[in-house]
C-alpha cells in the first residue's frame, strides 16, 4: 500500500476582504510523488499552498501530513514541512552559507554541518554560496532559496513556482534537483507552475485548479489522452476554455 | 528548549545589524560626533554673533562734591564701558546723539544723560542711565546684561566712596556691608537628609536633568529599526519563510524587539558619551571640576532605565505596526507613541516629579515614561531603593506588555498586509 504523505481534504479559503479563493480543494500526495497544481492566474494555487504550509488558516476544511493535523501540531508538522513560496526573497547583508545554516539551525536539525553541506551541494552555487547574497542573481537566490527548503530533506516539499525568474539552464537544473531529491528521499512533493513542459516532464500526477477549484486531476499523459490532444499545454487550455464557456 | 531558537534568531539579527553600517553610523557615531559638535558650534556661534553697543554721552563733564571731596567725571564710565565691553567681543561706537537708536545696525544703545557727573556726586540724586536694546536678539539681550553688571560695580563703588567720606565725616567707624547689606540672606546646599553637599551635586542634577532628555533620542532608532525589522521583512519578502519554520512568532518578534533594545542601548551609551564629551569641552572652557559632575552609577542607571523606556515605547507600538499597510504607515503610528515619549521626557526635564502630589503623581504612574523619569530623578536625590523600584517597575511593565501583545498578533495579519 502506498502511504498518503499529505491529505487536503475540502479547503476553503474566503480572506479577509470577501475574496473568495479557493472553493472546496481536496487531493493528496503519497510517498515519493511529485504533484503538479496548475491554473492561470489568480486560480488559487498559492492560497491552497500557503493553507498547507499551515501560514494561513483555511476557512474550512483539514490538512493532514504524515496523518498530523497540520494546524494541531504546528512544531511537529513545520518541520516535516519544506515551504518555498512563490515570492520569498534572501537577507541581502548575510552569505548564501549564513542562510544555510541558520535554516539548519532554526529548525533544530540533527546534523548541522552535514545539512549545510547537502544545501551547498543543492544549491550549486559553489564558492560563491561565501558571497553576500546582496551580490546574487535572481537565479542565484531562488537556487539558493531551493536548497534552503530542501536541504532537511523535508517529508513534504511545497514548491510554489521553483523555476519562476529562471533562465533555461537555471530551470532544468533545479528540475533536475527536485527529480534527483524525490528519487533520493522518497519525499512528497507539490509544486504549482505555469510552464507545461516543466510539469509534464517532473509531474507523477497533476491536479488543474480553476477559480478555486480542482477540475481535472490525473497523470499527464492520461490528460493527454482523453483530451486527444499532443501536449498538455493544449490540454490545459482545452480544459479552461470548456470551463470559461459554463 | 525554549530559548534555543530565540538565541539563533538573534543571532541572525545581530549578524545583520552589526552589518548595516547605516544604522550603526547613524546611532553610534551622530549622537558621539554631533552632540559635542552641536556645542562647540553653538559656543563658537554665540561669539561669532557682532553686538553693535553705541555709547551716547550727552553729559561728558566732570563734577567734583566738596563736601566728600569726590570727583565723577561720565567720560569714565564711558571708558569702563567701552573697555569691557571690547573685553566681551562686543562692537563699541561711540555716538553724539540719540538719533543712533532708530539705526538698525545698532543693537544697543547706552545713554548717559546730561547732569550726569553732577548727579552722581550729589548726595541728594541719583544718576539715571537709559539702555534702549532692540527686542527680539538673544545676543543683544546678553550685551545688555553686561551693560547692568558694568554700571552697577560703577555705582558700588560711587557707593563705597560716598560712604566711607560720610562715616570720616560722621567720626564714626562702619564697616561697609553693615551700611550697604545690613540683611544679608545665605544659603546651605543640602541633600534630601540634610547633609551638606558641594555645589558640583547641583551640576550632577543639571545633567541628569539632560539624560532624560536624551532618553527621547534613543526611542525613535529602536522604534525605526522595529518597524523595519517586521514590515520590513514582509515588503522584502523574507517573512514567510520564517513564518513557516517550528519557531513560534513570538519568538521571531522577541528576537527583534531584543535586537532593537540592544540598538537602542548602543544609541542611550552614545548619547550619553556625546553628552559627557560636549560637558568636558564646555567645562574645559570655564575651566569647571568635570570629575565631579560625571557620575558613573548614574550613566549605569540610564543605560539600564533607556534599555526599558526603549522597550516598553516598541511594545506600545507593536501591535499598531503589525497591524498596518507599510513602513510608512507604521512609522506614522511609532512616531506618535514616540513623541508622547518626547513630550515626557521634556517634562522630565523641567518638572521634579518626585515632588508632585500623589493625587497627581500616581495617577501619571500608569504612563511607563513617568518610571523612566522617576528612576533618575529618585537617584539623584539619593533614593536609590525607589529609583530600582521604578525601574523594576518599568521592566515588569514593558516584559509583560511585550508577551502579552505578541500574543495579539498571528502570523496570516502579519504576512497578508491589510488592504
Ligand atoms: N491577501 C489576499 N487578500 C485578498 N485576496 C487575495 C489575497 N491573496 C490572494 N488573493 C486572491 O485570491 C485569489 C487566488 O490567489 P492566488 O494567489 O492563490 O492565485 P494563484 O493561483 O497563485 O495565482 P498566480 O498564478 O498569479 O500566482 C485571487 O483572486 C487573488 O486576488
Ligand atoms: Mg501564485
């Protein structure tokens, strides 16, 4: 039997100014699966992730990771948890090295020196991980900020856009981490992104959300399928445009 | 263990604030370069200012009493006047008429009017001199008051003279201050319990008087670097990764609000160093005993009294800073509860409170700047036992406030800004 390393069960989210953005969110991710959340913009991939990571409450319904109420048992689960939000930045006045190891340090790892040395390795910023991540490239910071996340070598990793701000070569290696990642610690991931070819390519399983909800979910080759189309990119916008015309 | 993500936290603060060497520059070195600065250029402005004095003398005759064989002539006043005031760095001219005071270069005019010599020989008049000073010039009013002290050692000693021909005359034996001040008034400098002290205690309170007055300064950098140690961190996007780790937001919010009073402590230490360094250069110039003035307990006393004032005016604000859109929004609210700060600390600075009556006095006491100034007042007038009470009031006071308005605050109002 395969173990559910997360369950989403029926989030809502309505925020404080009446917005309603996310209406009735249910999946879940089992051990060494990677899940894809995609949608346009404003769909509510980042408030369902945000929910998960426990930072904001959902108006309704429960999260559970490693079958631990997220919003009960906040010490254990957080560190459980890898969070990497969609705009997180870096403090500017301290090293890549610095940011490891506080991380490291904040969230009471076991083995600091070996978790530092993993994120370098992560991060593959090389010696420049010594350098004042003031003098860092947009690239450079998410890579950095990915190595941060995934370092402790979290149950459950939650990407919002990894490879946002990326160039090509910068995207397919932090791909190739995230692969590399799952195959090596049998982690769960989810991750949301606007760029097709990087879910089809990484995703076990995608879930498309649409103003708040999830319409389709299933493997993307199976999407591929029953909307008889050659990508999921046509799939995708197949989907929302039935979906726009209800 | 509870303290143990507090410490890492701190830690990260303190890395980067020991690398922003703006605010450092800004907290350490103004209050210690400025503050001497400001009054090396004020002492040297105030003799950089030219006082024009015309001397008008109508009289210019000279009058001798043969009774009591004394001799007054006004072109001698005119010289003591004109050599003193010279001494002082005033401008002297010497003028013919009255006309010279619709001049608007001139700042002062003295007037000796005609019958002077005469009257001020005479044992019957008195010789009136007229000083027209334009209103409105601190300096002018200085010249002025030289002016008086210059005219009434000429008129002692007229006195003195006068006195003693009249006491020859008389065949009597008078000692003068028996005739000038039969009533003479003295006063004992004396502490609280009646012990006899030196005037340098008078000193001492001067200048604890102006460290509550610095207490105003140390405020507002803790309170900026509050501001922007927490909405900053979410206008730079740093939050929510903290957010999302095991260590509570209390925590993350104690390890800032530790990391401003450190700042703020640096600032208090500065300000007064600044405050000491402007004493010695001042008294190096009137050539006063500074050892005595410089009170190292007392500048402990602060320290620890800045430490919870800074404490307590962050805690107050906190809640109103998380709670609005940006750093300008929440600088507006800190500046407020700061200038209450302000407000205080200038009453502090004129105002014993320990003297004021209870029916006002503890009412004031739930106002944690009140405790601030009574700290150091209460010192300085010996009672050290109240002035800890006070400050361990202070503390309980700005400690509880901060857990319980840490408390207030969750993460979502924190990350999400208001709209
Ligand atoms: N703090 C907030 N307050 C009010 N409404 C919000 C807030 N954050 C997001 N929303 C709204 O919630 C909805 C979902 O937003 P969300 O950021 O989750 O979308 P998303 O799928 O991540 O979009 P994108 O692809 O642009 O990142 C949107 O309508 C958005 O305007
Ligand atoms: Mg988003």
């Amino acid at each position: 039997m395969v173990e559910l390393v997360l369950i989403a069960k029926d989030l809502h989210k309505v925020y404080d100014d009446g917005t309603y953005a996310v209406k009735g969110v249910s999946f879940s991710v089992a051990e060494g699966e990677i899940y894809g959340l995609i949608g346009p913009n404003g769909a509510g991939k980042s408030t369902t992730l945000r929910m998960i990571a426990g930072l904001i409450k959902p108006t309704r319904g429960e999260v559970y990771v490693d079958g631990l109420n997220v919003f009960e048992k906040p010490v254990v689960v957080r560190k459980k948890l890898g969070y990497l939000p969609e705009e997180a930045e870096v403090y500017g006045r301290l090293t890549g090295y610095e940011h490891l190891e506080f991380y490291a340090k904040l969230y009471g790892v076991e083995d600091i020196e070996e978790t530092v040395k993993y994120g370098v390795e992560l991060s593959g910023l090389g010696d420049r991980i010594y350098d004042r991540t003031s003098n860092y490239s947009k690239g450079m910071r998410r890579r950095l900020l990915l190595a941060i996340v995934l370092m402790r070598k979290p149950r459950l990793a939650l990407l919002d856009e990894p490879t946002s701000g990326l160039d090509v070569y910068g995207s397919v290696r932090v791909r190739e981490v995230i692969k590399k990642y799952v195959r090596e610690t049998r982690s769960a991931v989810v991750l949301s992104s606007h760029n097709m070819l990087e879910v089809e390519y990484l995703c076990d399983r995608v879930g498309f959300i649409y103003n708040g909800r999830i319409v389709v979910e299933d493997k993307p080759s199976r999407i591929i399928e029953r909307y008889n189309v050659s990508n999921l990119e046509e799939a995708f916008v197949k989907a929302i445009e039935g979906f726009e015309k209800k | 263990m509870i303290g143990r993500d507090i410490s890492v936290l701190l830690d990260k603060e303190l890395k980067d604030l020991w690398r922003d060497r703006k605010t450092l520059i800004t907290t350490i070195i103004l209050p210690l370069v400025m503050l001497p600065l400001l009054g090396i250029v004020s002492l040297a402005l105030i003799a950089q200012q030219p006082v024009n004095v015309a001397i008008v003398d109508l009289d210019s005759t000279r009058s001798t009493d043969p009774l009591l064989n004394l001799t007054v002539d006004s072109r001698w006043l005119v010289d003591n006047l004109t050599y003193h005031l010279h001494k002082y760095g005033y401008n002297v001219l010497l003028a013919n008429s009255t006309q010279v005071v619709s001049d608007p270069d001139v700042d002062v005019v003295v007037v000796i009017p005609e019958g002077f010599s005469r009257n001020a020989t005479s044992l019957k008049t008195t010789a009136k001199i007229t000083v027209y000073r334009k209103a409105g010039y601190q300096s002018a009013a200085r010249a002025e008051s030289t002016i008086h002290s210059i005219v009434s050692v000429f008129s002692r000693n007229l006195s003195n003279y006068k006195l003693k021909a009249l006491s020859k005359l008389a065949g009597i034996n008078a000692t003068l201050s028996a005739l000038r001040n039969p009533v003479q008034a003295y006063t004992e400098l004396v502490t609280v319990h009646g012990v006899p002290v030196s005037i340098e205690v008078e000193l001492r309170n001067a200048f604890a008087r102006i460290l509550v007055l610095a207490l105003s300064f140390v405020v507002t950098p803790a309170a900026s670097y509050v501001i922007d140690g927490i909405i900053g961190e979410r206008e730079r996007k740093t939050i929510e990764l903290l957010l999302v780790s095991p260590a509570p937001l209390s925590h993350i919010i104690y390890a800032k609000m530790i990391a401003a009073t450190i700042l703020g402590i640096i600032a208090a230490i500065f300000d007064a160093l600044g405050l000491v360094t402007y004493i010695v250069l001042a008294s190096i110039s009137y050539g006063a005993n500074i050892g005595l003035i410089i009170d190292y307990k007392l500048l402990i006393i602060h320290a620890i009294t800045a430490f919870f004032t800074i404490l307590a005016t962050i805690t107050i604000a906190l809640p109103f800073i998380t709670r609005t859109r940006g750093i300008r929004s929440a600088s507006n609210v800190a500046g407020i509860v700061t200038t209450v700060g302000i407000v205080f600390f200038f009453t502090g600075f004129m105002i014993d409170y320990v003297k004021l009556s209870p029916e006002i006095l503890y009412p004031l006491y739930i106002i944690p700047y009140v405790h601030s100034i009574l700290a150091i007042q209460t010192y300085m007038l010996g009672y050290i036992y109240r002035s800890l009470l006070h400050l361990l009031f202070l503390a309980i006071v700005s400690i509880g406030l901060l857990v319980f308005t840490t408390k207030t605050i969750n993460s979502e109002k924190l990350l999400i800004a208001p709209p």
